[in-house]
C-alpha cells in the first residue's frame, strides 16, 4: 500500500526535497496534499506535476491564481490557515509531513494528531512551543511523530533495536555555522548574506541564520528533550563542522551510537516517511577517505548566547521556550530586513524572556496568548 502524504509547506527546502523521495519511490508515496504559504507559481507546478486531491494556498489573496491555474483538474483548491487545518484530518491522508516554517506549524500538527495522522516532523518549532502538549496528545491519540531534523533522525536511528535500553544522554552536532570561531566583535558587524552562507546545508533562510547564531541547536536541544522524553541534563552539543556526524546516543554502559553520512535532508525525510523500513537509495555515499579530519569542539556560549538562551529557557519550562521562539521568529524576520544587527538578536530574545508574563503551566491558549504577547513585545523593544 503506498502512503499517502500531505505536505505542509511544499515550496519550501524541505518540501522540494521531499516531493524529490516521493518522485524517486513512486511505488511507495503518492501526494495527498500540498501547502504553501506565498509561492503560488510553484505550488502550480507542484500540483500540476503530483496531481494531489487538495492543496492550499495560505496567503488568501492568491486564492484565485491558484483556482484559475488549476481549473482543468481534478484537484481541489482552499486558501487559508483554517483550510490546512482542515485537509491534515481527511481520511485520505495516512502521514502529515510537517515542513512549514515557524509557530504557523503548531495548530495543523496538533488537528493532524487529533484525527490520528502519522507526523514526519520538520518543523521543530512545534516542539519548541508546546512539546509537552505535543507528546501528551501524540500519546492519548497512539500517533507517532517521526524526526525530519537530522539530528534527531540520527537519534532516532541509533534507537532502532534499542527500546529497552535506556539513554544515558544524547549529544547534539553543531556544525557551528558560518562565524564558527569568531568573536563578538567581528559578530557586530556581520551581514545577512555572510549569516545566510551555511557551510555544509543548503536550507530556508530561517533556519539559516539560527544556525549562525545557534539558535538552531538551542531549538533542537528543546525539540530532543520531547521527541525522547529526556531529563535537561542528558543533552550535550558538540561542534563538529563537518556536519558529518549527525548526533549520538550514550546507553547505561558507555556505548556511543552515532548515525553518520552526508550532508543531505533527503534520507532523514525518507526514513520518517517510510518507518520502518529503508528504501534503497541513489542519494550520494559518504567516503571516509574524502573526510581524513573528524572533529570536535566545544560550544562557545558566551559569543553565541543564543544556544545559553535556549538551555535557560527549557529550565525555565512552562511558557518560556514559546517566548523563546517567538521573540526568536521576530529577531530573525528583521536581521533578514537589515533591521537588527546579528548581535542585537540576542538582546532581544533576552529582554523578552525577562518581560513576557511566565506562565508555569501553559494551556493550549495560553501558548496563543503568549506567543502573541512576545511578538509584541519584541516589536516594541525594536521601536524603542
Ligand atoms: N531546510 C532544512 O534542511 C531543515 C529544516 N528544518 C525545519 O523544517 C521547517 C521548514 O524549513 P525550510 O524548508 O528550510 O523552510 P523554507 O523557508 O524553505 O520553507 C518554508 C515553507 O513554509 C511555508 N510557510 C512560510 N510561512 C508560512 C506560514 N505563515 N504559514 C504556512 N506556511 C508557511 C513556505 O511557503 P512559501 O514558500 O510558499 O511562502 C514554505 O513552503 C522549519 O521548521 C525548519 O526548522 C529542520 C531540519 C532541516
Ligand atoms: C539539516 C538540519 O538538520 C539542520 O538543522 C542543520 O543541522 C543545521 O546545522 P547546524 O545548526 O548544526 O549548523
Ligand atoms: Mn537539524
């Protein structure tokens, strides 16, 4: 039987590449759903060429180009939040593919996970927010969320077989990012298309610049915490620039598993959509003479405060990772408008961390409320 899978922000990184595995395993994967937010001409496409049932088109005002473009086939059209919130819950769709960007992915996953749909997620700002709410109703429903991020794909893999035995700790890789090394003052004056240069992943921009501020790894040290049900303690970031190592698991007994390969998002994607069994792939084979140098650092925490953020917020529990992220999301929005300097960014997640009402044990409601009470936060202190 092939699984049907709706996408949830096709026409970004992770949503090409995922219509690339199902292109390349038609005998596994058929489109059920595509999403888009703003990039109307290639969701066309995307439709024209994967004939899903549905797709949605969230920016409302492009509705119609949509409509009109695909009139002549059988595919149905909808614009709107409400909308996605809708096509995640059809009986025709066995996984939700989670690969929007941002807070937007929140809503959609928790309607995906109430009608019982699988989740490949990518979209660790899910977990971030509200992984505790997450996980509770993933357990109530008996849906699993399988790991897109590379990392925890990684994890994930080293768990296979290994369910019995309980995790020691994890160790997060970092590939440090583009100002891997550098200090405060050279971070000053850094621009948007320095930060926007990753060393080894091509990827959103988003995630791009929380990579050079390691924001990223603060999000997946949070998003590793839910995904395995670990204590704060038993999570570690390394810096490993070759990205080649994708993370590790320590067992009780000292063994260290690690999950290794090239660089590329198409076979963690793979893996979580076709769990548990590997497809054989053409994707590029690593070769150990081609990589002569492993190696490995430690974070610098005082010049990427970000990551020391991160690890204070997920102490804090409670609303602070949802302030975290959103103050996050609006730091990053005006480094990419040349708004905020990179530094500046920094400043910001703090002060709101330090303004935003805590709240110790949030309810779904309180995460809207909060998350819209950071943004607003921010966006004064940046006016101020
Ligand atoms: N790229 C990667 O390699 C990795 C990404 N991830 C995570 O996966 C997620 C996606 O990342 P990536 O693919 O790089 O991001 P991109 O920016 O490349 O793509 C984002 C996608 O989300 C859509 N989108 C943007 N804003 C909204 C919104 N407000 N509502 C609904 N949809 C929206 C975009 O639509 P449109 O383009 O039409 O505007 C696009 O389809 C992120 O959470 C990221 O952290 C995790 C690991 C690796
Ligand atoms: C591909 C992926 O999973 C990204 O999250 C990647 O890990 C970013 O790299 P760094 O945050 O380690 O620079
Ligand atoms: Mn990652």
């Amino acid at each position: 039987m092939k699984k049907r899978v709706a996408i949830l922000g096709s026409t970004g990184s992770i949503g090409t590449q995922a219509l690339e595995v199902i292109q390349a395993q038609p005998q596994a994967f058929e489109v059920e759903v595509l999403t888009a937010h703003s990039n109307a001409n290639l969701l066309i496409a995307q439709a024209i060429a994967f004939q899903p049932n549905a797709v949605v088109i969230t920016q409302e005002d492009l509705y119609e180009d949509v409509r009109d473009a695909l009139e002549t086939y059988p595919i149905k059209v909808y614009a709107g939040m409400n909308a996605v919130n809708s096509v995640v819950q059809m009986d025709t769709v066995d996984i939700v593919l989670t690969a929007m960007v941002g807070y937007a992915g929140l809503q959609p996953t928790i309607k995906a996970i109430e009608a019982g749909k699988a989740i490949a997620l990518a979209n660790k700002e899910t977990l971030v927010v509200a992984g505790q709410l997450i996980t509770q109703l993933a357990r109530e429903k008996g849906v699993n969320i399988y790991p897109v991020d590379s990392e925890h794909s990684a994890i994930f893999q080293c768990l296979a077989g290994e369910f019995h035995n309980p995790i020691e700790k994890i160790v997060l890789t970092a590939s440090g990012g583009p100002f891997r090394g550098k200090d405060r003052s050279f971070l000053q004056t850094v621009t948007k298309a320095q930060a926007l240069k990753h060393p080894n992943w091509e990827m959103g921009a988003k995630i791009t610049i929380d990579s050079a501020s390691l924001m990223n790894k603060g999000l997946e040290v949070i998003e590793a915490k839910w995904l395995f049900g670990l204590r704060n303690d038993q999570i570690e970031v390394v810096v490993h620039p070759q990205s080649i190592v994708h993370s590790l698991v320590q067992f009780e007994d000292g063994s260290l598993k690690a999950q290794m390969g090239l660089p590329d998002m198409k076979l963690p994607i793979q893996y979580a959509l076709h769990y548990p069994h590997r497809l054989k792939s053409s994707f590029p084979r690593f070769n150990f003479l081609d990589y002569p140098q492993l190696t490995f650092e430690k974070p610098d925490l005082e010049t990427f405060r970000n990551l020391s953020l991160a690890f204070e917020a997920m102490e804090r529990g409670g609303n602070a990772p949802c302030i975290l992220n959103a103050a996050n999301e609006v730091a990053v929005a005006a480094f990419l408008r040349e708004e905020v300097g990179f530094l500046e960014m920094s400043d910001l997640i703090s002060d709101c961390l330090a303004k935003v009402a805590y709240i110790a044990e949030p309810s779904l409601d309180d995460f809207v409320q909060t998350d819209k009470e950071a943004r607003q936060v921010a966006l004064s202190l940046m006016q101020a």
